[in-house]
C-alpha cells in the first residue's frame, strides 16, 4: 500500500512539513517540529532536512510542489 507523503500549509505553522507528517503517521505536530529542532543542533541537518522536504512534498490542499513552480518558471525564462 502507498503513502503519499504531503504537506499541510494550512494547519503548518511555517511551510507545512511538520503538520503534514505528523497527519500521516498520526502524531502531534509537536513531535516532529522537536525532531527538526534537535536535528537543526546537529549540524544543521534539520533545516536541510525541513528545506529539502518543502520543497518536494505536495501541498495537501492543491497538490502543488515548489520544485514544480520553480521549474515551471526557469523554463518560462529559457524561452525569453
């Protein structure tokens, strides 16, 4: 069985990330912003870690990834 994985940017408090994870494996959001905070004390691995998962996971609302926007855009720009 799959899993699409998402983001929640309307219950998120930032992009969504936390809040979208936390509702698929059924955990308060809590739980997985503390995850990111610890992981950000080790090297920083938790905002590379926040960035990465924003920028890849859909918006649970509208499906739309920002690696999808930003690529629509770039190849806007080509054709100029």
């Amino acid at each position: 069985m799959h899993h699409t994985r998402y983001r929640n940017s309307q219950t998120g408090l930032l992009g969504g990330v936390a809040s979208g994870l936390a509702e698929q494996f059924k955990v308060p959001p809590f739980l997985f912003r503390l995850l990111f905070i610890i992981l950000l004390m080790g090297l920083g691995l938790g905002l590379f870690l926040y960035l990465a998962l924003w920028i890849v996971l859909p918006d649970k609302r509208n499906g739309r990834r920002i690696v999808d926007q930003v690529l629509n855009q770039v190849q806007k720009w080509k054709k100029d």
